[in-house]
C-alpha cells in the first residue's frame, strides 16, 4: 500500500476507534435509570422506576434467587415503611416470582413500569448471575407458550396466571427476554409487549422528552416521571371538591404567573432528600416558575389536607436553564412519593 494511502487508512481507523470510544464512555457514563428510560418505548405518560439494588443496600437486605419468602416479605415491608417500593408494579406479585419465576425484586437490579395510551410494559434489568435460560425454563414449567424466535413473546394469559396464583400481577401475562442487555419484559398485551421489546433493543420510537428531568434525578432509589399532558390531567386541582378548588385559585393568583410544562419528575434520592424537577419551554419561563412554585410548595395543599411543610421542609426552588428544581427535606414518616406522584397537586398545577 503506497505511504500515503497507509497513513489514511491509519488515520481512519484511529478515528473509529476514538469515536467508539466516545460511545461507549457516552453509554458508560449515563446512569442505569437514564437508560432505561431511554430504551422505554415511544409515547410513554407515565414511568414509575425503582432502583432495587439500591433500595436492598438501604435497608441492609442480603437476598437471592435462594432466599426465603419470608426474607423477602420482610424486605418489602421494610421497603414499603420507607415509601421506596410504591413505584413498582410487581410487589404483590414477588413472593411468588420469588419461589417459581427465577426472578423478583430480591434479585432484581431495577425495574422500569412504563404507561401510555397504547399499554403498559414492566422492564427489568438482572444481574450477570441470573441466567436467562435458566427464566425462559422456568417459564416453559409454569405453561407460557415459547415463541419460535428467542427474541419473540412467552404468551400466558389470565387463565394461566389464574392456574399459577392469584396474587400474579396482569403485567405478568406476557414475557419477553432480551438476552443481550439481560432484562426481563412483561405486559398484560402481547402486541405491545412487542412494541416494547423492540424500542429496548433500540428499534422502533422510544421514550422522548424526558431526559431533563430524568438526567437532572442522577440515581434516584425510586422515582415518578410524567409527561406534562399526563401530569397536567392526572396532578390537576380539578380532582379536588369545590372548597378546595377555590383555595387552589385563590393560592395560584396570590403566588404569581404559572405556565404548563413538557415533563415533571419526582424523585427519593439515596442522601434521604425529595427531588422534584419540571422541564419548561425556556430559561425565562423556568426563572418564573421557580419563583411562584416556591410560595405554592410551602404554603396549604387544598385537595390533600393540611399543608405541604406538614410532608416536607423545602431547602430550595432553583431555576436551571429551562430546568425548575426543587430540594424538599420529608418530616419523619412521611411518605413523600405516594403522597405527591397522585393528585391533586397544588404546585404541579399547569
């Protein structure tokens, strides 16, 4: 090869290499949430994460595929006291993919529910010591129909779930597994089961909109992300009974100017602080909302009782680019996520 054309080629493959790199140091950087997200499948409203390895370390819980239901139970009571297990879509059925699935939240690393219109997929990720094999056995054992291609849906249904046990979640009808990014799928629909399958092995629409506000929570042990359609229907005043409505109206108006938003994320992050984060349309809109979400965040909860600092004592409401952020301290006991991820919710009015 003439010298030239060999310093080229060299050149080249220096760039690939350099530009792979970049990729992976990109894909090995971002935090397991934030790629879950990602991988979720187009048109989400609503994703509900849990962090159960996280969540097993704080409450100083040492399971495995081995352990007892009862160590397991004790676990999720612990996590449930600690308001670190609601976001989950799989609690009541854990005990029982503890002794016939290969899987449950005692060996899981985390667990991703996403809700659209469309349907509803849970994601689980597990660890390298779970072999998949070993699940899509179990799964030929408990009666799920095995698809011809490894990639394709295990159909159960409700009957099957029925004949398993009655504590099995709907979400567990139809299984999916993606070998290659070791994860579990389940749905209660075949078809977006499927759908799913594809957007976490990069194919098809993904989750888009969201990577503020999920980027902004880092690692949080569980957390709650809304679309701001979904949030604005779903955290509305307009659940609330017409006393409280009209304290609403009157509490926004004294407040000052608030706008809608195109993402909402409410997060327990590991430290024992709440983090809340609303993505807006620009830095000036966020530098507003920042200002009248503050007074609302401390004042009375109309359609909830009470006030908010009877939940939690804010540390501080900063706007951040078209980011709005807030650091809340819950009281003791609180339970800061089920309480705020329901409406309705005065400082998440749009």
């Amino acid at each position: 090869m003439p010298r030239r054309l060999w310093i080229v080629a060299a050149l080249v493959v220096a760039l690939v290499v350099a530009a792979g790199g970049f990729v992976w140091w990109r894909h090995d950087d971002r935090t397991s949430f934030a790629w879950a997200v990602d991988h979720a499948p187009g048109g989400v409203q609503r994703l509900s994460w849990t962090d159960w390895r996280a969540v097993r370390a704080q409450e100083g819980a040492d399971l495995s595929e081995r352990s007892s239901v009862a160590d397991v139970r004790r676990f999720l009571g612990r996590a449930y006291n600690g308001d670190l297990s609601s976001a989950s879509a799989l609690v009541t059925s854990a005990p029982v993919l503890q002794q016939r699935f290969g899987f449950s939240p005692a060996t899981a690393d985390w667990e991703l529910f996403s809700q659209s219109y469309q349907g509803a997929v849970v994601m689980l990720h597990l660890p390298s010591s779970v072999d998949l094999d070993d699940v899509a056995g179990d799964l030929r054992e408990l009666g799920y129909v095995e698809p011809s291609d490894p990639d394709g849906v295990w159909k159960g249904g409700e009957d099957l779930l029925a004949r398993i046990d009655t504590r099995l979640s709907g979400e567990l009808q139809y299984v999916a597994l993606d070998r290659a990014d070791s994860l579990v799928l389940t749905s209660d629909s075949a078809a977006f089961l499927g759908v799913a399958s594809d957007a976490a092995r990069g194919h098809g629409a993904h989750a888009e909109g969201l990577d503020g506000v999920v980027d902004d929570a880092g690692e949080p042990l569980s957390s709650a992300v809304y679309s701001g359609d979904y949030a604005c229907a779903a955290l509305a005043m307009a659940h609330a009974g017409p006393s409280d409505r009209a304290q609403a109206r009157q509490l926004v108006s004294a407040a000052g100017e608030v706008n809608p938003y195109s993402a909402l994320a409410m997060s327990d992050e590991p430290d024992g602080t709440f983090r809340v984060a609303f993505q807006f349309d620009g830095d000036d809109v966020a530098r507003t909302n920042a200002d009248t979400r503050a007074v609302l965040a401390r004042g009375p909860a109309p359609g909830q009782g009470g006030t908010f600092d009877d939940r939690f004592r804010v540390t501080s409401v900063t706007a951040r680019g078209s980011l709005v952020v807030m650091r809340l301290a819950p009281r003791p006991d609180a339970s800061v996520l089920s309480d705020l991820s329901t409406g309705p919710l005065l400082f998440a009015t749009c």
